[in-house]
C-alpha cells in the first residue's frame, strides 16, 4: 500500500507552500507598501562636491577655452560674465538693497490691499488711533429712516436688482460669488442714481476705479504706509460734512486705545527699507473731484487673496483712513512733484498726473475728513464711517479718530436656482427669499449723505 502524500500531522503551513501537484513551491513575494524616503526621514544620497579650483601662483592652467569644445585631461576655463552694451528689462539684475537711493535705515511697514492683519478690527483701530462706535451715525439713520428719501417702487426695484445679479445675468447654472457681487453693486448704485433729478448733487460726483493710494504716518517709534489700489471709489465736488461736533470730538482725549500685547501691532505688514515717504490721493493736483466720498470693496474680488469678514473690515478701515490722511494733507499741506518719483506718470504735454503732499502733524484738523466705506460679497453688506480728526498719531494720548461701524447686514437670505429639499419638504423655495429693506436704506443713506 503506498503511503499517503500527506501525513497526518503536517502543519497548514507546509500545506499552504506546496503546490497543487504535491512539489514545493516557490512563494510569491508579499508586496509591502512602505513609505518614501523623505518621509521616513531617509537622506537620499549625498552629491558629490563639486571640485575646488586650485590656483597656483606662478603657473598658467591649462585649458580647452581656445579649441571651443571638450577635450579629456584639460581643465575646464572659468568663463567671464558677459555684460550687455544694451539694456534688456527681461535679463535685468536688481542691485543690492542697501546701494539703491531710496534705501532708509528704519524700516517701513506697508499695508496694502492683500494684507491680512492678525486681529482684523483691533489692530486697524491701534494704527489708525481710532475709537469705535458701534452702528451708524444719528444723521445716517435718520436718512435711512425718511420716506421722502426712497425711490418710488424701491422694495420690488431692489429685488429685481438681486434677481438679475443672481440668476438673469448669466449663462452658467449657478453664478460665481465675484460675479454676481460685482453685479449687485453696479446695479444697486445705478439705482441709487435714479434720484439724481431730486438731488441735483449727486451730480457733482464721479466714480473711479484702479487708482494708487498712497499715506504715509508715524505711530509710537514706526513708521506706517499705506499702498495699492483698493476698489471703487466715488468722489465729489465738495467734502462730506463732519458727523461730530467739536466737543464730541474733545471728548475722545478720554478714551484709552485697546492693546493686544504680546501680539506685535506691526504683524503681518511688509517690512520693507526702500520706500519713500510719500502722501498721494491718486489723482492729479488740479482733479475736479478731489474729495473722496465713498470706497466700495468686494470680498473675493481677488482670487489669490482671501480674507476673513474680521480682516476684510480691516481692510475697510484702512484704506478709509488712507483717503482721508491724503486728502488731509493735500487740504492742509504744500504740494510738491518729483519727476523721479512719479516716473511714467507724465502724458506728452509733461504734465504731472501725480500730486504729492506733505505737511507737519496737526493735534486737531480745522475740519474733519469723513470718509465712507462699503464692503459686501453679494449678500452680506459692511458699513463704516471714518472720520479723521487729527493727525498727530504718534502716542496714544490727547484726540482721537472716529470710526463707526455697522457689521454683517444681510441683504436678503436665499437666491435659490432650485428649491432646497429636505425629507421631501421644500426647506427653502426657488428665486429669492427673506429680502431685508432696512439693509438697502442704509445703503441708499451713506450714497444720499452730503447731497
């Protein structure tokens, strides 16, 4: 009788490697999934170092310079950089920092319109040496509040507006946020232009766009400026009145400015020493609408810089303080221009399209400058009023600026294409839902305040 194949006591082991003929076999290898060597902290090889040139003095090496190619057992010849006899923007090489003449040994910190500050509100009211004031003005509340203000039909005309930014401007399913704010506001202040034939002074206003802000001030031992385009501004014949009375503005020597030590009020900002002192609205000295009224700003206009709501209300103050220090100094400062500094500004008449100004810090400003500022991103609308009563921001004591803020006003709730459903409920139904007037009229309030 032949002996079984397999024994009895064999172990599931032997069984598992032996192949269906009864002969061993040979066992696939187990893939194992290990991880690369960067992120095992494993060194990849080390590059050789590249071979120091020995110069001996007295003997000439000995080259394949003069034969134009390669040859074994020449040395390889150091060649000489090749300086162009004509100037070429695409190969230009910047010169170190500190031999450029506008070089300063104390730094300079920029905000600019991609600045995103660390504590958003709180830091703008230290660099700007500001009190808050939480809402908006007596006197804009009570523009919003009139009926005799309002445009005729205003609810439904409002509506349509959203209507077309959100669904009958387009040819996509669902609207980009850029686009449809971009839209909104365009179209909300063309309706706010409508009462232009009861308001004869909103004539004397323009709107412009991709102008250059320049400020500059000192706060505590630094010095600050403010640079960059920052959205649409409208600007006027003649300056928006002063919303608080001199002995209003006496009584902010008593406010003490909030701190966030240890957090640094310089964070976030560019720190830069080539800069040059300069205060510049954007426009030319003899511009027949010099005062800036309005700034309007769109959240997301930027694709490569997102902001927080907290830093986007930053942003807004800024740059609403920037206006107003330039334009401060261009009422109450001497007027200079530097073909240097404003180089490609000039038109063939060489005229100057840049005006400059500067002037020595005052405590308290004859009259104040108020400028305005609205941000949304297609449905949430930010309102704040500046006003700039002095100019002596270096210590934290005696008066203060003005900022009055009004945060977060929706505009409506829903701009639905197709109805939002839950558990075969209709939770929200298709178009536009919980529209919200009041947060048009305080829109219309701030475009009607100083017509």
């Amino acid at each position: 009788m032949a002996a079984p194949l397999l024994s009895h006591t064999a172990s599931p082991a032997v069984v598992r490697g032996l192949s269906p003929h009864g002969a061993a076999c040979c066992r696939l290898p187990r893939r194992r999934f290990g991880v690369s060597g960067g992120m095992s902290a494993k060194s990849g090889p080390e590059r050789p170092k590249p071979r120091e040139r020995v110069e001996i003095p007295g003997l000439e090496m000995i080259t394949y310079e003069k034969r134009m190619h390669y040859v074994p057992g020449l040395a390889k010849p150091a060649y000489r950089r090749w300086e162009r006899d004509y100037k070429d923007p695409r190969f230009y090489v910047s010169p170190p920092a500190q031999e450029m003449p506008l070089f300063k040994e104390k730094p300079c910190y920029i905000y600019t319109q991609r600045t995103s500050a660390l504590e958003g509100v709180r830091q703008a009211l230290w660099l700007t040496k500001s009190q808050r004031m939480s809402g908006l003005p007596a006197q804009l509340l009570s523009l919003a509040d009139s009926s005799a203000h309002q445009i005729p039909d205003q609810d439904e005309r409002v509506q349509d507006a959203i209507r077309h930014a959100r669904f009958w401007d387009t040819t996509q399913k669902r609207p980009g946020k850029k686009k449809y704010g971009r839209t909104l506001l365009h179209n909300l202040l063309h309706l706010c232009a409508t009462l232009q034939p009861r308001h004869p002074a909103l004539g004397r206003r323009i709107l412009a766009e991709k102008y250059s802000l320049a400020a500059t001030w000192s706060r505590g031992q630094d010095l600050f400026q403010i640079r960059g385009q920052n959205g649409l501004l409208h600007n006027c014949m003649d300056p928006l009145p002063e919303l608080s009375g001199k002995q209003e503005v006496a009584d902010t020597a008593g406010h003490t400015l909030e701190t966030f030590y240890p957090v640094s009020p310089t964070i976030d900002l560019q720190k830069v020493q080539v800069y040059q002192e300069v205060n510049s609205t954007g426009f030319a000295a003899d511009y027949a609408y010099p005062h800036p009224h309005t700034l309007y700003f769109l959240e997301g206009a930027d694709d490569n810089c997102k902001l927080q709501p907290e830093q986007f209300r930053a942003k807004m103050l800024m740059f609403a303080f920037g206006n107003a220090l330039a334009c401060a100094h261009k009422l109450y400062g001497v007027s200079f221009c530097c073909k240097s500094v404003c180089a490609g500004s000039f038109s063939r008449s060489n005229r100057c399209f840049s005006g400059f100004w500067q002037t020595q810090p005052q405590p308290v400003l004859d009259r104040p400058v108020t400028v305005q500022a609205v941000g949304t991103n297609g449905r949430i609308f930010q309102f704040l009023v500046f006003q700039l009563n002095t100019t002596t921001l270096e210590e934290d004591d005696g008066i203060k600026n003005q900022v009055w803020l009004d945060e977060d006003a929706e505009l409506y709730d829903f701009a639905k294409v197709r109805p939002l459903i839950k558990k075969k409920q209709i939770v929200v139904p298709a178009g536009l839902s919980g529209y919200k007037p009041e947060t048009f009229s305080k829109f219309l309030a701030l475009y009607l305040h100083g017509a």
